[in-house]
C-alpha cells in the first residue's frame, strides 16, 4: 500500500513519515499542496492523508479538486481545528475519515486500515489466488490456513500481482509500489523479490514474460 502525506508541519510529517513506514507502508511525504495533483497523476496511490492547514493552498482545496477531477482514493484530513463545522465541511468536500491533532498513531493506523476495508468494501477484502489468500489491509498471507511470514517488499510485490491476477505488471509498476521517492531502486531488486516469492508458493506460481513483466496465474 502506496500513502501521499501531505503536511507542512516538519516535526509531525517526520514522525508521521516514520511510522507509517515502520508500519510498513511505502510513504511519500509533500510539504505543500502545490504539487499534490501532479503526485496523484504520476504515482497510483491506495491513500492520501492530508492536512488541511496548508501553506499556499489549502487542504480543503485540494481536496475539492480532487474529487472535481473525479480521484475516488481515500483521504484521511489532518485538522489542528475541532469544531462540528470544519469536520462538515471536510466531509462534504469529500473527505473520508478525519482526525484531530493530536492524536495517538494508533488510531491513525485503525482509521486507515478502516478506510482502506471500506474502499475495498465492493470486494472481497481477501485476495485469493493460486491457492494463496491474502488480506491487503490486515497484511496477512495465508496458504492452506498457514500464516506466511512475508517481508513488506515480499507482500508488497505479491498484492499489486494478485489484484492484477492473470495479467502481466511491468517491473518499473513492481518498483513504484514498493519504493518511496528518493530510494535507491537496486537494478535487480524486483527479480530478487520474484525469486523468493517463488520459492515460497511454487516457483510455477509466477510467471515471467521477458521484456513485459510478471504475472500470477488467475
Ligand atoms: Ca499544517
């Protein structure tokens, strides 16, 4: 799961940065909401946590285009301000779910794991293919009942390839969902994650097709 976190407030965006990766969420953080648009047209993102006390444009602003320009992502609003009016208002502008600083990462984890089950909510919340189930917003991996221990590249790589089941996804596709900007992208990290993925559930689980990318067998 890929997050847009825009805030401007340095202290809290660090922390804000830091545990949602050690969550283990691949985190882009913006410091203004200037180039929030170019970031969601460029990036497939699974959420946006926003704060609405921006400089320059403000978060509800942004918000508004976004659902202008017909973004259907789920946005978690940031709000130093707690008043009925303002939660309405970030709402009606589109919003999904909203905390008040400040607030506990906890309950920002639970409201997101919440958002991310409704969003999916017209599906089923577990991915099942080739006999491995996953549930993208719990992070568990399930095969024949039995937890898998995955790393968050080994599970990142293994959703994006289950829900595009039967489909080829392209490594550069591979490379955005597991690294923040600023990474360093090692050449053959994708065929690293692919083999070890096939030595877990079957090295005819996953499917090359040189030149185009990787597929799981649907
Ligand atoms: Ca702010």
């Amino acid at each position: 799961m890929r997050v847009l976190l825009v805030e401007d407030d340095l202290q809290l965006g660090e922390s804000l940065e830091a545990a949602l990766r050690l969550e283990q969420y691949a985190v882009d953080w913006l410091h203004s909401g200037e180039p929030v648009r170019a970031a969601l047209g460029a990036t497939p993102y699974d959420l946006l946590v926003l704060d609405l006390g921006l400089p320059g444009v403000p978060g509800l602003q942004i918000l508004r285009q976004l659902r202008a320009d017909k973004h259907t992502l789920p946005v978690l609003l940031l709000t130093a301000r707690n008043t009925l009016e303002d939660k309405v208002e970030g709402l009606d502008a589109g919003a999904d779910d909203y905390l008040t600083k400040p607030f506990e990462m906890d309950e920002m984890f639970a409201r997101i794991r919440s958002l991310l089950r409704r969003h999916t909510g017209n599906r089923a919340s577990y991915l099942e293919v080739a006999g491995i189930s996953l549930d993208p917003v719990e992070r568990h991996v399930l095969v024949d009942g039995e937890s898998q221990d995955l790393t968050s590249r080994e599970f990142a790589i293994l959703e994006i390839l289950m829900r595009r089941a039967g489909r080829f996804v392209s490594r550069q596709r591979l490379e955005e969902g597991i690294y923040s900007w600023g990474e360093e992208v090692g050449s053959n990290t994708v065929e690293v994650y692919i083999s070890r993925l096939r030595k877990r559930f079957g090295s005819e689980v996953i499917e090359t097709m040189r030149g185009v990318g990787y597929r799981i067998r649907a």
